[in-house]
C-alpha cells in the first residue's frame, strides 16, 4: 500500500495481501494488481459455508475472530528504508456479509496517523512516540462494525511506538497508530545515529491559547516538525 500526495487516500499496490476471516479459517488473499480498487485471489478461497467474513490488511497469522468482531495487532516497531511509512503497520479492515463468486470488501482505516519531516544533518534514526499519560498506541484491538463503520477497544495496550529507519532519515515520514486522545500531549524523542537524542512535545492549543488534549483521529494525520 501506498499513500496518495494528498495523504487522504490509500493505494494497492502488487503484491500486497489481506486476511479473509470466514468464521473457520484466516484465509491469504494477493493482489496483481495496483489501484484504489483491485482483485485479490486465493488458492483456497474461503468457505462455502461462511455466512459473513472479516478481511484485515496487511494479511497477518495473528488476525482472527472474536465473537461478532476481529482482533487485530498494531505494530510497536515500525521500520522505513525510505521517506513514507511503514504501509504494514497501516492497519485497514473490511466486513461484509454479502458473499459472492466476486465479494466487494471495504476497506476502512482503521489507525490514525502522525505526520513529521526531519532535516537529513540531524541524521535520526529512531523516532520513539509516548502518550504524554501512558495512553495506548499500539497492541491488540477488538474490532467491530456497525452501519460499515469500524470502531475498536483495547485488549492489550502499548503506549509508545519505536518508528526506526535503515538510513539517516530526510524527509517527511509517517507513523500509523491508534486513535487516541492524549490528555497530556505527545512526548516524541529523536534518536541519532551517533547515539545524541532529543525529546519534544507535541502539543495541541485551545481557542485562549492553553495546551489541550491531542486527539488523534482515526483515518486522519496530525503533523509536526
């Protein structure tokens, strides 16, 4: 998956896989094909008895299904070897339960994202986020559905996130993470290659001025630099 210019919009790209949970089996759908809207294609396809199936992206052996949801893990480690994002990090699901020969599934982000650009002479190569409260980043969420919206709840929380790139990092990066609000801000420290580091605080301001909660929500991208 890649991310559009406008940071709105998500794109296959070949290769790319999801899980299709039919209430037996965690099933590897592939993709060809790039775009907005591609076929995926199984060798096993799913059961001819499935009633309805959950589908997760990028495909995992961890993804399975709970109840009438599906659990799904946010990475804590992310890794880039490039400006961009770590697109298996970038969680998206999709419920339907309207089967087919050629079912249409959904897809809806199910993470936020966090935007920031660091100049190439600072050489960083970790990026450590930390809710200014411990609040949740990463771990295990339970996702449901309701009217085509996801929405989820934390069965086992992470509360930073370790974004690491293989080359000093120059440019514009993202980092995918839950939605959240964050009552005490966003501590972010950057780590360099020489081993200095930095902590900054990302904070949000209300209409008089005064630090207010950061609220990441999900599907969009808060920014810093």
């Amino acid at each position: 998956v890649t991310i559009s210019d406008n940071y709105r919009t998500l794109y296959w790209s070949a290769a790319d896989a999801i899980s299709v949970l039919d209430g037996t089996s965690n099933v590897h759908y592939e993709t060809s094909e790039e775009g907005t809207k591609v076929r995926f294609t199984s060798e096993t396809g799913i059961s001819d008895e499935a009633e309805d199936v959950f589908a997760v992206y990028p495909y995992s052996e961890a993804a399975h299904r709970i109840d009438d949801g599906v659990q799904v893990v946010m990475p804590v480690i992310q890794t880039v070897s490039a400006p961009g994002f770590d697109s298996a990090s970038s969680l998206a699901v999709a419920y339907t339960s309207t089967i087919s020969q050629q079912t249409t599934l959904n897809f809806k982000n199910l993470c936020s994202y966090f935007k920031f650009t660091v100049p190439s002479e600072d050489e960083v190569i970790e990026v450590v986020l930390r809710g200014g409260e411990k609040e949740y980043l990463a771990g295990k969420v339970n996702v449901k559905f309701d009217k085509g919206i996801p929405s989820f709840t934390v069965a086992e929380g992470l509360s930073e996130i370790t974004f690491r790139s293989l080359t000093p990092m120059d440019g514009t990066y993202i980092v995918p993470l839950l939605p959240c609000v964050l009552q005490n801000g966003l501590s972010v420290t950057l780590k360099s290659k020489d081993g200095r580091s930095a902590v900054h605080k990302v904070v949000a301001k209300d209409e008089t001025g005064l630090e207010s909660a950061v609220t990441f929500v999900r599907g969009k991208i808060n920014r810093a630099t």
